[in-house]
C-alpha cells in the first residue's frame, strides 16, 4: 500500500512518520524547493504533545523540541491582570525545529521537493497518479492532501471554498532575548486593548527565544504595504503605548523576518474525502488562530489518519470513521475562533473568553500502556481460539493501559514429534475427537471436520506468514491473525494451503508480494526467534500470557482465562487503571473488531444469545454486516461497503 501525501507541513510529516515506521510505503510532496527554515512558532496542547510522544518512541535518541508553557496572563496595556490561568503543559515550539524533528525520522526518498501539484490522473474513475507542474508523477494507491489553508487539491476535490472577510491581522515574529525569557518564564502573556482590536502576545519557545504576536484591527492599519520598514512602523505606532517588555521585543526584533497573516477561515466541510484521496489538517479544516488549535489539529489528524489506516483497509470506510471522530470538535473550534474575534473587535463590550482550545475528554486521550502482555499463542491453538471473546472484552474495557506482543508457540511441528511425546494428541484423529469436545464445553464454535477431511501437517507455515505479517504492520497482522482462526475453527480450512494464506492477506490489506518475500526469508527468522524465546521461558501451556508493568512486577497466566481472572491481573499491576464504561453500538463493535462470531457479539454487548440473533440478523438485513454460517456456526463481518 503506497501512500503519496502532497505537502510537507506539520499534518503532512507526521502522517508520512507513522505510516512509514508502520510500514507503508510513503512518497511526502512539498512544492518548495526545500523546507521553510524560517517561521514563526507554534503554541500546542498537550493532546499534540500525547502525537510527539508516541512518534518519539520510534527513535528515543531524538528530542522533542520546544518550550513548556504552563501559565496564562491576560493584561491590559497598563499591565493590570485580567485574568491568570494555569495551563497543563502546553509547549510552545519553533517551527522549523518541529519541521527538522519529524523530518528526521523519513527516509532520503520518502521526501521530494519542488512539486507543485497539478492535478490527479485518474483511471475507471479511481485516482491512480498525481501530476506536478515540474512534469513529475507519483503514483499511490491513497492520496492525502495536507497542502494548508490554501489548498490546491481540496480546491480539485471540492472547488472553491468560502472564507470569511479578514477583519484581522496577526503580525508575528521570533526573537532572541533570553533576559526576557528569564523575565517571563513557562508563562504565556497577551496585553489586550480595553476599547480597541488590538492585542500583543509573548511566549518563550526556548532558553533564549521568543515568539511574539500582534493582531489588530484591519480598521486600524493606515498603509497597504508590508515591507519590513512599515511593518516596524505600524507596530511601533499601535503598540506605543503597551508597556516596557512590548517595547523590549520591538526594539530586538529584525523585521525582515515577521510574517502577516490574514486571519480567516472556512465554514466546516461536508466531508474530507473523495474516492481514494483525503484532506487533513488546513487543507480540511481552518479555525482563526484566536484558539491557538492549527498545529493540535494538525498533529491529531495525523494520528488519527494513522491510526485508522492501520486498522482497517478500507480507505472509504477509513475516511468516513476519521471525519465522524473530528468533525464535532473541529467544528467547535472554529466556533470558538469566530467567537472570540467578535468579542476581540468589540473589545469595548468587555468579554473576554481564554484564547485556547479546550483538551480532549479523558476517554479520548491518548495513554501509554502501563502494562505489556507477552502472548505465547498459535493460530491451531484451540484453547487460544476459545479466550478471544475474554480478550476482546479486556481491550475494551482497559485497553489503553497495556499492549499485546504475539509470539508464536510452534505448536504442531509435525506428526512425528507429537508421535514421540506421546501426549494426550498424537494424530489427527485424536485433534478430532478433542475438538469435538471442547465445542460442547464452549460457545465458541469450533468444527472438527478440517482433522478428518484435510489434516495440517503442521502449524509452522501459517505461525510464519503471521510473523510476516507482523514486519508490515501489527495492525493488519492482529486482523490477519484472527481471519485465519476463523478459517480453520469456523470455516474447517486446511490454514496450510499457502494460496489461501495469500488470499487472505489481501483481504485484510497487507502487501502480498512482501509477505511472500518475507515468508521465505526474514520471517522464519523472526518464527525461530519466537521459538527460542518460548524455550528460553520455559513455555509448556499455550496460551501463556506473561504481564510486567514498569517496575517489572510479573503475572503469568497459562491456559484457558476467565474474564475476571484477566481483569485482576491488569488491576494488581496497575491499580490506576479505570475500566472504559462507553456503551458502545452494535455496529460500533463492528467498527473496532471486523468481525465476529454470535457468541462474541452477545458476550461484549452484555445480551442474551437470542437478543444478540435478532440484533445481527437485523444488520444483516440492513447491509452493514454480511453474515458466513455452516453447521458449526457463524461469522458475522462488517460489510465495509455500507
């Protein structure tokens, strides 16, 4: 899966970072000649900061730049305080170090240059290329515009959108004073006029350096032209009497360097994509600057773009999940800019409301995991088979504080092994008969008949295209991993057969051609890794789960799991952790597991089975999902169509 992003600004690069240390094959597009490495700064929530982290655990060696802001004071110009807020760490960063830091993380040819986009080529009705004005064309599967406010591809998407009249305009620039950084520490500062548009802002974006701000008035600008001259003489004349830390950052700063903006924006689009191409960040979406939200939502995109693109490959679907999750808070945040410009050009009328957006519900933040969960497993295990509906109940629930780490356990590595171990199973008979009695034991459905009609000689060959799987995304890997259960517990499919093991991995999106690359090379490696690992271990039971938290306290769990037993095990070891109580929608479930069998669906909805029947039955008939049912049981599957 290729996808070609056309522009290189924050929402850009960082979406091109997590598909490409996820792997994806990635082409970023910028139509200058090189990057901008001048600019102004940004001031970001602590949400945006919750992105950088998570990319910075691709590469720990790179720091995070930036400056932490924990304060805001509203003054007037005679200095009297308005109002002082604590913030939770904002940060407030230049720029072009944000810039050079998500660049540092692509590869030489992930980055190009000087192209300028054209227009998109497109094939039976499907973009397949984009054309740039220097002649070159990049060819993708996916293609995101993340080209600013200005956008030439939401314009080829959507036409011409209608921005509102610049009734204000921001001044800004940088400047280098570390005495008035040590003056003003962590502490973001805006003077606003009491009976004017006219407002100054400070904020430190390092040890010595400042970004500084003014937004006036456009009533009040008496010239057209913005050379540096003009610029320094209409910021003296309207900021003259603002007091002596203004006046300091006048008198350092080079004018040469300061950009104008105009302050607009557009009313919230329908929707952000078309076909195979998106829009993300001010290319979607445009709030004033009044809410310091660009950047935060530019990071936020990415993410959550990422995030979804990894889970599912359905880009329409994908598309339609991503403006359903932003659209709500996107839309507050131009209300709020457009709310506090009116209250700004009437300053007079005395409402003041805080120039920042508010942080994401608690439910919606981003977590590190507290706990790791090491998974001993492999795909004939039937016991690992019979714990999915407790796994899946975990995830929900508590989720967000631990992360799963497959390994496989080579459970079958020929007949002629278990043969001379003389277990409880030495044949495919035995497997048979053993099946057929944990199906009248579980709900879940399991079909003996692969054992009696086309036995696996081994579970080798599915464990190691599951490890190929893992080298291209962990995601799809999750999903790969659980449809080929589901073909063998379900469906009676010999999971050996390596077509049908090709098959499926373009069902759920993975790059064929590499997994069957990797299946012969780099993944029996991982496999036999995997192998060493478990012996290492002492692994004797499949399933093992083995959970450490961060001070390495230990809990293994072997075998067949009750839910509650699970549960106090991410409790004991992270007594913090609060279980997510959303009451989540039938087809919500769909959304996040693909898949699922009835006893699953009735087990995470907290339903009886015939509740559950009429529920899914009715889904069915609906279109959303398409139901698969043979003698043993059925498989519910989202119908990413509808």
């Amino acid at each position: 899966m290729k996808v070609v992003i056309i522009g290189s600004g924050i929402a850009g690069l960082a979406l091109g970072t997590i598909l490409s240390q996820n792997g994806y094959t990635i082409s970023i597009n910028e139509r200058d000649s090189e990057q901008i490495r001048n600019g102004h700064a940004f001031l970001m929530h602590p949400d945006a900061m919750d992105v950088l982290n998570i990319i910075s655990n691709y590469h720990p060696q790179f720091e995070i730049p930036g400056q932490v802001i924990d304060k805001i004071v509203l003054k007037r110009p005679d200095d009297s305080i308005i109002q002082s807020t604590d913030l939770e760490s904002w940060i407030c960063m230049k720029r072009v170090d944000i810039i050079k830091y998500l660049s540092s993380f692509l590869k030489e040819n992930e980055l190009h240059y000087n192209r300028n986009f054209s227009h998109f080529i497109y094939e039976n009705n499907k973009a397949v290329a984009v054309q740039f004005l220097n002649g070159d064309i990049e060819y993708g599967d996916i293609f995101i515009g993340a080209d600013g406010a200005k956008s030439n591809v939401r314009k080829a998407l959507f036409g011409e959108v209608t921005f509102t009249p610049v009734e204000v305009k921001e001044i800004v620039g940088v400047i280098n004073n570390p005495s008035l950084v040590a003056k003003l520490p962590s502490t973001f500062t805006k003077y606003m006029s009491a009976d004017k548009g006219l407002a100054v802002g400070l904020i430190p974006c390092s040890d010595t350096e400042m970004v500084w701000f003014m937004q006036y008035d456009v009533r009040l600008q008496t010239q057209i032209e913005f050379s540096p001259e003009c610029l320094k003489a209409l910021s003296f004349d309207l900021l003259q009497n603002f007091p002596e830390e203004v006046q300091e950052v006048l008198q350092s700063n080079n004018f040469t360097n300061n950009f104008v903006w105009y302050s607009t924006d557009f009313d919230l689009l329908p929707t952000f994509h078309k076909g195979n191409i998106a829009l993300i960040g001010d290319a979607a979406h445009v709030a004033l600057p009044f809410t310091s939200a660009g950047t935060t939502n530019a990071l936020i995109d990415a993410h959550k773009m990422a995030e979804l693109l990894l889970e599912n490959p359905n880009f329409d679907f994908v598309c339609n999940m991503f403006y359903n999750d932003r659209a709500k808070q996107l839309k507050e945040h131009i209300n709020l800019g457009r709310e506090i410009k009116n209250n700004f050009l009437n300053a007079s009328k005395g409402k003041i409301k805080l120039p920042l957006i508010k942080q994401l519900k608690e439910t919606d933040k981003i977590i590190e995991p507290k706990i790791e969960i090491l998974y001993f497993t492999d795909p004939i295990c039937s016991t690992c088979w019979l714990v999915q509906p407790q796994l899946r109940k975990l995830s929900l629930l508590y989720g967000k504080y631990f992360e799963i780490k497959y390994h496989m356990g080579g459970l079958l590595p020929n007949w002629d092994v278990l043969k001379n171990k003389k277990g409880k199973i030495t044949q495919p008979s035995e497997a048979a008969e053993h099946w057929q009695e944990i199906s009248e034991l579980h709900e879940m459905p399991i079909s003996p008949d692969v054992w009696l009609n086309s036995p696996l000689a081994s579970s080798f060959p599915p464990s190691i295209a599951i490890k190929a799987a893992q080298m291209q995304n962990k995601i799809k890997a999750f999903h790969y991993h659980r449809r080929i259960k589901e073909l063998l517990f379900v469906e009676s499919k010999n999971i050996t057969d390596i077509e049908l093991l090709f098959n499926t991995a373009m069902e759920v999106g993975l790059d064929v051609e590499k997994l069957k690359n990797d299946i012969n090379k780099s993944a029996i490696v991982k496999f036999e890794e995997d192998l060493q690992y478990a012996a290492q271990l002492n692994i004797k039971v499949l399933p093992t789960f083995i959970l450490s938290n961060e001070f390495n306290e230990k809990i293994i769990l072997n075998g067949y799991q009750e839910y509650d037993i699970m549960e106090k095990a991410i409790l004991d070891l992270y007594p913090l952790a609060q279980k997510d109580i959303t009451i989540r929608k039938p087809l919500e479930l769909f959304q996040i597991y693909l898949s699922m069998t009835t006893h699953e669906f009735s087990y995470l909805m907290d339903i009886d089975k015939m509740e559950a029947e009429n529920i899914l039955k009715n889904l069915a008939h609906s279109g959303l999902v398409n139901r698969k049912k043979n003698n043993t049981g059925t498989i519910w599957k989202l119908n990413y169509s509808n």
